[in-house]
C-alpha cells in the first residue's frame, strides 16, 4: 500500500468494470476511503471485494440527477466528507443521441453540480471527469456524433466548474483518454480495427485502464494542487500526429 490519497474519501461513478475500476483500485491502493459506484451491483461489489481501505457500494444511474446527489450524499453519511470525485461513467452509446449525452453529459453535470457545492461546503476538493480524445478532436467513423458532442462538452464543464469553484477551494479537471483496452472498446478489437488504432497512436498501442488511472490519481491527489481546468491527454501520441 501507498499513502498519496491518505485520510481521503473518494467517490468514483462507473467503478464496476474497465477505467473506472483500475482508478478505484489504485485510489484505494493509495489509501484512499472509496465509494464503488455503478449501475451494474453486481460489478460493483466484485470491485469492493478487491478493496482493503473501507469502501462502500452504491447503487446510481448517473443520468438520474436524484441518484448522483443520492451518491455525493451517500459518501458524505458514510465518510464523513467528500474529497474527491471522479465522473467516470460514460457509454459509447452509438446513434442513441438522447442516451448518450444522458450519461456521458448530463451525468458528468449532475456530479460538478452537486460535487463542487458539497466540496467547496467542506473547504475544497478535486473533481476529475472523464472526456475523451473525442473531446478535442474528431474521427471518421459513423455513429459517433453523440459521443463526441458529449466529451467536448465535458472539456466545457470542466473550464466552467474551474473557473467557477477555483476560490472556494475545488479543483476540476479532465482526462482524454485514447483508445483504452476496456469493454467499451472491444467491439472495435472485434472488428479488425486494432491496426488502425496502433498505427495511428505515436506510441504503436492501445493504453490499460491502469495508465489513465495514474493520472486520475495525479489529478486527485495535492501533488496536483496548481492544477484546474485542464484536459489532460492520455492517448499515446494520437492526437499529436
Ligand atoms: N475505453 C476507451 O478507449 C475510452 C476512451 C476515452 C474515454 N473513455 C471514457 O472513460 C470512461 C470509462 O470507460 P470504459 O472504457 O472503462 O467503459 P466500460 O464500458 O468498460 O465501463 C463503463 C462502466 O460504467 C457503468 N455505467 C454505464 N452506464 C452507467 C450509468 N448510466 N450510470 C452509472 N454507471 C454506468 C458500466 O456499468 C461500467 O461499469 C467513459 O466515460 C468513457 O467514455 C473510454
């Protein structure tokens, strides 16, 4: 075990499989108290077993506004206050426009909203979401428009989050992760684009969960602490080339 989250609670949406569960693994590694949250309970608690801080297991559709308040309120009955947030939930959603940006934004809104009030209650903390390489730029492939929208939208959220809350002691960031070995990406594995997605990333690869959740943890933790409203790049080279 390590210390660089010691004394501090976390609430991670989306844990119960894939970024989310690395990044709630190596919060808790870190010795952070953590909340696994999911729609799926049953991946969730899976992830809570591998847990040996305290952690608790909760149960919130993020496109729920009353779920994600039922979250931040839930980790705050439990641990006392709320120091970290990680809006990680997202879908690849395809051409359900209505679906997508229900989850992969409007949820991401839901946490900053209810998540930067309760921090900044408390005397501050850090708000890390998840965008996407899909944040910044585009790729050409059909059915990703929700997808997109959704992510840039996030990069959005998280200068307005920034700005808004810098004074009362809450930081917002966000992650822009590349192709990452998960679920969510499989269906592309399955499809033969793996050469596309290798060729195309300077560094020859796709990325683990645990590689974006190394930066989570960054961004989390204090050693971060002149850091806001920033979209961190976590894509191998893809978007430099
Ligand atoms: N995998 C990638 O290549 C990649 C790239 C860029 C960004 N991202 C983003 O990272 C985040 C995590 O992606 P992943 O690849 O780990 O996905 P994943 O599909 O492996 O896991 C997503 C998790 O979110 C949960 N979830 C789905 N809908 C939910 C909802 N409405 N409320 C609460 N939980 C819900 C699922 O049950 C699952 O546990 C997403 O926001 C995704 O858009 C992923």
């Amino acid at each position: 075990m390590a210390d660089r989250l010691a004394g501090k609670s976390a609430l991670v949406t989306g844990a119960g499989q894939g970024i989310g569960r690395a990044i709630a693994l190596r919060f808790a590694w870190e010795g952070a108290r953590v909340v696994v949250s999911d729609i799926n309970d049953d991946a969730a608690h899976a992830v809570a077993a591998e847990i040996e801080t305290p952690s608790l297991v909760n149960h919130c559709d993020t496109s729920k506004e009353g779920d994600v308040k039922g979250a931040i309120d839930e980790t705050i009955a439990k641990f006392g206050r709320l120091d970290i947030l990680v809006n990680n939930a997202g879908v690849a959603g395809g051409s359900d426009w209505d679906r997508t940006i229900g989850i992969n934004l409007n949820g991401v809104y839901y946490g900053l909203k209810h998540g930067a009030e309760a921090m900044a209650a408390s005397g501050g903390g850090s708000i890390v979401s998840l965008s996407s390489m899909l944040g910044l730029i585009s790729v050409p492939f059909p059915g990703v428009e929700a997808y997109t929208a959704s992510k840039h939208g996030v990069v959005g959220l998280t200068k307005h989050y920034a700005t808004n809350y810098g004074r009362r002691g809450v930081r917002v960031n966000c992650i822009n992760p590349g192709w990452i070995q998960t679920a969510m990406t499989k269906p592309l594995v399955d499809f033969n684009l793996t050469d596309y997605m290798n060729d195309n990333s300077a560094l020859g690869r796709m990325g683990t969960p645990e590689e974006v959740a190394a930066v989570a943890l960054f961004l989390a933790s204090d050693e971060s602490s002149f850091v806001t409203g920033a979209s961190y790049v976590v894509d191998g080279g893809w978007t430099a080339r």
